[in-house]
C-alpha cells in the first residue's frame, strides 16, 4: 500500500523542524526531495540515513510513479517549508492519489504564515498568491486582481525579480499603498521592512537577497452614495420583479459594498414577500 508523507521542513533555522517530522524520516522507506544535496544536509544534521530519491518539477511526472513502487513508504519534502505549497508537492499528492494510496500531510514550517502576521496588517481574510506569472496576460490580470482586492494578499517573490515587481505596483495602484517584505525567516539576516511600495522600492533597490514573501495592504473601500436611499432602491427593484441576487448586484452598481448590499436584499427580500 503506497502510503506518501508531506514532511515541512525548517525555513532556515534547523532547530524548527519538529519530533514527528523526525521520527517519519527515520521510519520511512526513503526520502524523496526537490534537491537531494540540500536534503542531505538536514538528514545528515539529525543523523538520518535513508536513501535519497530525487522528485523535482522536472521529474515527477516521469519518476514518482517508479519510485513509489520501489519506496511504498515514501516522505516527500520540498527545499523549504510545507511541501505542496508553490513546489512539485500538490502534483505528487494528485499522482498518490491517483494510483490509490493514502497521503499524510504534517503540520509544520511555512514562510507565508509568519510573514503575514509579522506585516501588521488585517490577517482574515487574506490571499496568497503563491509565485505570480513572470510574464505574460495572466501575470497582469493577477496583479490586476490583487491590487483591486479589499482585503491583505500575500505572494513568494524571487530577489531579483522583486524591485522590478515593486515598480509595476507602484504603477499600478499608486506609490502610497502599505506592503510588508518579509525576507530570510529564522536566519541571522531575517529582515521585515514595513512602509509605502515607494519606500520599500528604495530600501531594497541596490540589491536583496533570500528567500521573500510581499505582503500587500488591502485596497481602500470605495466611497458609497451617502445620499441615496438604498433600501428604497431595493423595494422598487422587488416591485419590478428582479431576484434577490438581481438586486444585490444592481445595489453594488449603485456604489454599496458588497456585504451591505447582500443584507438589504436579504432584508428586503423577506419584507416585501
């Protein structure tokens, strides 16, 4: 029977992997990794000895099926962190999955988490992003997507690709916007700069290095037409024969937010049946 565990592995700071993590990779057949120098290190570290199977993004589709006959008992980790998240983890788990087996997924390390809190800004709801599109028509509608949203959204970032990103947000949504840049976690350089896109675009435009994770304030809430009577608006909506989602979507065109227009047509729903 195929069994696949997801082990996180630390961040940075080897001391943050936890004792059932260890006691998965003591136990298992072996150890499959993105980069099996990398994984060496932190084996070796805690005295593990169990054979190294390389499973990258490169080589999973091809391999992962072999290795899981040949290692039933398989433990998974990516190069850092939670596997499954922005690496070749969430396509291992659709393979074992696929083939019948069972997935364990522990709880442990991730950069998202820490960073998001360390931001200061609002923390439920928010998105991540994982990795945004280098290039292209999807790059610009994620950004697109993310600047317009009015609520705290979190993405990984390369070093040197970060300051050019910073510019294009600026362009975007203005140089005003808060962000939070969150880079070398539990290491001796771990660094949170806190300011506007403008200000954090000068702090890291000489150069940056590790690995970082942007987290980006909420966009500000459009004004409302104070002056129009909303409820009343949805009364001579229901007259007219619109469904409650008819009418929803009619008061946010008419400049009420979201949630608000959802109550009045709930509200007004029930009075004018």
């Amino acid at each position: 029977m195929i069994h696949v565990t997801l082990v996180p592995t630390p961040v940075g700071n080897l001391s943050d992997i936890t004792l059932r993590a260890l006691e998965v990779l003591k136990n298992c057949d072996a150890v499959a990794a993105e980069d099996t120098r990398h994984t060496g290190i932190l084996l070796k570290h805690y005295g593990i000895d169990k054979p190294l199977v390389r499973l990258d993004q490169h080589t999973i589709k091809d391999r992962a099926e072999g290795v899981l006959e040949k290692h039933p008992r398989l433990a998974f980790v990516s190069d850092a962190g939670t596997p499954g998240i922005s690496d070749p983890g969430a396509e291992l788990v659709q393979i074992v999955l696929a083939l019948g087996g069972q997935i364990e997924v522990l709880p442990g390390p991730t950069a998202l988490i820490p960073a998001l809190v360390l931001s200061g800004l609002p923390t439920q709801p928010f998105t991540f992003e994982g990795f945004l599109p280098r290039s292209g028509s999807e790059r610009k509608s994620r950004l697109q997507a993310l600047i317009e949203r009015t609520h705290t959204s979190a993405f990984y970032e390369s070093p040197h690709r970060l300051t050019d990103t910073l510019e294009e947000l600026i362009k975007l949504c203005g140089p005003e916007r808060q962000v939070s840049i969150t880079r070398e976690l539990s290491k001796k350089f771990e660094e949170t700069y806190r300011g506007t896109l403008q200000e954090a675009f000068l702090h890291f435009e000489k150069g940056v290095k590790g690995e970082i994770v942007v987290v980006l304030s909420p966009a500000p809430v459009k004004a409302v037409n104070e002056s129009m009577d909303f409820r009343e608006l949805a009364r001579k909506l229901y007259q007219d024969g619109l469904g409650t989602r008819e009418v929803r979507d009619e008061l946010i065109k008419a400049g009420l937010r979201k949630n608000d227009a959802y109550v009045i047509a709930l509200e007004l729903r029930e009075a004018s049946g």
